[in-house]
C-alpha cells in the first residue's frame, strides 16, 4: 500500500501534513511518535474515518485495531458473534485459533474477558475481514505489562504465518522495534525519518529520533 501526500485538516490546524509512506506486502511498518503527533489521526484517515486530502493505494481492505479493546467491542454481543459478523459463523474456531484463544471462549461475553484476551479477539475480528492492509493503533499501551509482550509475539508471528502487511502504531519505540520491519518517526504531523528498523534505531539521522530513544534508554546497545 502507499500513502501519497495525505493531509488531514481540522479547521486551521493541519493534523497530518503532506505524509508519504509506502507499506509493502507482508511487511510491518512501524508509525512511532509522542502523543499529539499525529500517529493516530494518519491511521484514521488511511481507514477512511476523517476526510483527508491526498490518496491511499493498493490495500484491497483495510482493517482497525483500537487501542482499548473493551470499548470497539460491543458489551451484548459474544465472542462468536463478533466474529462472526465479519467472516461468518464458520470462520469463528479458526479466527480465535489463529490468535491463540481457546475456541470455547465463543459463548463469552467480552466482560468475562481478561485485556488480553479482548484485544486478541479484536485482532480476530479484524483478520475476519481478510484484510490486504491491518492498522494496530497502541494495542498495547492499555494492557498490563505482563499481558504487552504475549500480544506482541502473537502480532510477530500473524505476520509470518498470513505475510500481513501491517501499519503497527505505539509511542514506544522499544515496542516498534520488536515488530517492525520499518519505522517511519512522525512528529508534528510529518514524517521526519523513514528507514529500516535497525538503521533508524542503531543511526538515527533526525534529532527528534535521537530523542525518542533517549526517552528508553534500554534501546541503546
């Protein structure tokens, strides 16, 4: 999929601003930046839910993964149906297989759910509708520590096992290190660097970078 020159405008304020990215099939890129960057309105307009100007080519369908995961689930529907309504009834024990969810779970209630577990029926649900593009927008920034790491190896494998092409969202770029095979860093509605995951973590070329990754100083060495 590319992205071309895509703006997006509310009133005076320019919230993305001229963006060109290129994500290539079965890669993951990884959109880094600090909150009011503008990270999430891009992935927004790539979904097509904010007007934008410029154009989004090449992804056949593009699906959305919300960062809080109980709240893009419907509270009355179960688990099942969820699923269900995108990729039908039959599709349903493979999907939750696919993310590693037992397919017992399908009469649940999101409530009964632990985070993890939502936002892992939230990636099934998206996968239902047999995406060419899946956008993650901080999937796991409202998940506990301990859940964060599960859902990522469970992201780096999808990847490998359907050559998703992803758009993979976080402030974290310790996080879009470990599934990225791309970073582009935006700050103030721009990409300010575009570049492999290793090059841009081990050489950055743009302060803005540098500073990124002195906020987690694990990242060095």
């Amino acid at each position: 999929m590319i992205i071309k020159d895509l703006t997006v405008r509310f009133g005076a304020f320019t919230a993305v601003d001229g963006v060109t990215l290129e994500i290539p099939d079965g890669r993951v890129v990884g959109l880094v930046g600090e909150s009011g960057s503008g990270k999430s309105t891009l992935a927004r307009a790539v979904c097509g839910l904010v007007p934008h100007t410029g154009s989004v080519e090449g992804a056949r369908r593009v699906q959305m993964v919300f960062q809080d995961p109980y709240a893009s689930l419907n509270p009355r529907m179960t688990v099942g149906r969820t699923i269900a309504e995108g990729a039908g009834a039959g599709e349903v024990e493979r999907l939750l297989g696919l993310v590693r969810l037992p397919a017992e779970l399908a009469s649940r209630y999101p409530r009964e759910l632990s985070g993890g577990q939502r936002q892992r029926v939230a990636i099934a649900r998206a996968l239902g509708g047999d995406p060419g593009l899946l956008v993650a927008d901080e999937i796991t920034s409202s998940l506990d520590v301990s859940v964060q790491g599960a859902v990522l190896n469970l992201v780096r494998g999808l990847r490998d096992e359907l050559g998703l092409s992803m758009l993979f969202i976080s402030h974290n770029l310790a996080v879009v290190r470990y599934v990225a095979d791309v970073v582009a860093v935006m700050h103030r509605g721009r990409l300010v660097e575009v570049g492999p995951t290793e090059r841009v973590v081990g050489k950055p070329a743009h302060d803005y970078t540098r500073a990124l990754l002195e906020a987690v100083p694990r990242l060095r060495g």
